[in-house]
C-alpha cells in the first residue's frame, strides 16, 4: 500500500497533536494512527508481566508478541485493549508516560514497533500521531507538520486538564516531568524528537487549538486532499 497517502503529526506532549490529529482524521475520514499508545502499552503490559523497563530483551519480546486492538467507538473515540482488556485510561497515567518514555528510548522496541505502525497505512489514507511519524516510520509522507509549544504552556494545558478531572497534581512537578520526559525523547540514539526537514513546524505556544487546526487544513487543501 506504499501509494497510500499519509500525513505524519510529531512534536512532543501537550502540544496539542493528538487534538490536531483527531480532528484532521475525521474530516479527512482517514485511519488515526497513534503511535504513543503503543509505546504506553509496551510500558503497561512490562509492569504486568513482571519485566523491568531496563531490562531490553524481555521488553523487546513483549513488543514483538504485543496483543493490542484498537477500536473506533461509535463516538469516535477510540479505545486501546491489550490481550482483550481495555486499557485506555490505564496507560494514560503519569506513570504510563514516563513507561512508554522509558522503552521508546530502546531501539530493538522501536524496531519491533516499526512494521506493525506501518500496518495501518490503509486506504483512503493515514493520520499518524507521534514523534517520529515524519523522520523514521513514515518518511516519504507527502505531508508533515511538527507541532511544538513551550514546556511552561504544555505544562500549564496539562495541568488544567487533570484539575478538571478532580486529581490533585502540582504545577511545578508537571513541568519537571514534561522538561525529563522532553530532554530523554531527544537526547535517545534512535529516532530522536526532531522535525522532519521537510515538516510544517508549528508553534501552539501563544495560538488557540482551533488557529492551528485551520492553517493544518490550508497546508492539507493546498495538497489537494
Ligand atoms: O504521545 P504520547 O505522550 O502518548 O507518547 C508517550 C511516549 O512514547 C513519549 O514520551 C515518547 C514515546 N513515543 C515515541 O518515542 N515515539 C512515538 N512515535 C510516539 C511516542
């Protein structure tokens, strides 16, 4: 399916790509792909069965034998399940990101990830939410965009969001984890967060969600999709 068009969304957390990229799927009506879940639950099923996130031969296994279903629901969320169980909220935690952080830095995961994200490359075409949609899993995508936004602004996105949600989280740890979680996604030998030369880069610091979604949609009408 190599012709399959693919548009690739990377840039790091709450810099508003998985928004970005939900909205562009359902008015494209293309696959979503989300390429952090897989990390999430790479990271989740390792504290199930036991593994350490350091030890990277058992980590690798349970990526390459990784029993993960996504389903659409008629709401258009979609629900992640592993061996049968949804596990959607679970890999959503502060825990389940520093996991899923911690084994994308391995490069035999990241390998043993790359076909089965290639995989959802279907027709009429493919949304991918992650980091290295654009550099590593996708390269010869027709459109890229690179969303990125202050730590101190993601910080603050994410910390309303839980406050809403009635957890009690402080600012300043939220930060702290957002600037480790940033300089570990970048520093790592393999597919490091870093735009695609050819990526549209677009700063959501100081620009509403709604801003950025029309100017990704000009970008994808001038392609002609
Ligand atoms: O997008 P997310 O927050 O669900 O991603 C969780 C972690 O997974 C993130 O810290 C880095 C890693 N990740 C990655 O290395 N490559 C991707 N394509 C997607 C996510």
């Amino acid at each position: 399916m190599a012709q399959c068009p693919v548009i690739t969304v990377d840039g790091p957390s709450g810099a508003g790509k998985g928004t970005i990229s939900h909205l562009l799927s359902a008015a494209l009506g293309w696959h979503f792909l989300d390429s952090g879940a897989l990390y999430r639950v790479t990271g989740y099923a390792c504290v199930l069965e036991g593994v350490s996130w350091d030890d990277h031969p058992a980590v690798t296994e349970i990526a390459r034998r990784l029993d993960v279903t996504f389903t659409t629901c008629p709401s258009g969320e979609i629900r992640v399940a592993y061996q049968g169980v949804d596990v959607s909220r679970a890999i959503r935690t502060e825990q389940g990101g520093r996991g899923a952080s911690t084994v994308a830095a391995i490069p035999s995961v990241r390998e043993a990830l790359l076909a089965r994200q290639r995989q959802f490359r279907q027709p009429p075409g493919l949304v991918a939410d992650g980091r290295d949609m654009g550099t590593a899993v996708f390269p010869d995508a027709p459109l890229k965009f690179f969303l990125t936004a202050s730590a101190a602004e993601r910080a603050e996105r994410r910390y309303k969001q839980l406050i809403a949600k009635g957890e009690s989280v402080s600012l300043p740890r939220l930060l702290a984890d957002i600037q480790e979680r940033d300089a570990r996604d970048s520093s790592r030998a393999v597919s490091p967060l870093v735009p695609a030369e050819d990526a549209i880069v677009i700063d959501s610091t100081a620009t509403p969600i709604p801003e950025v979604f029309e100017r990704v949609m000009q970008a994808v009408r001038q392609q002609g999709y």
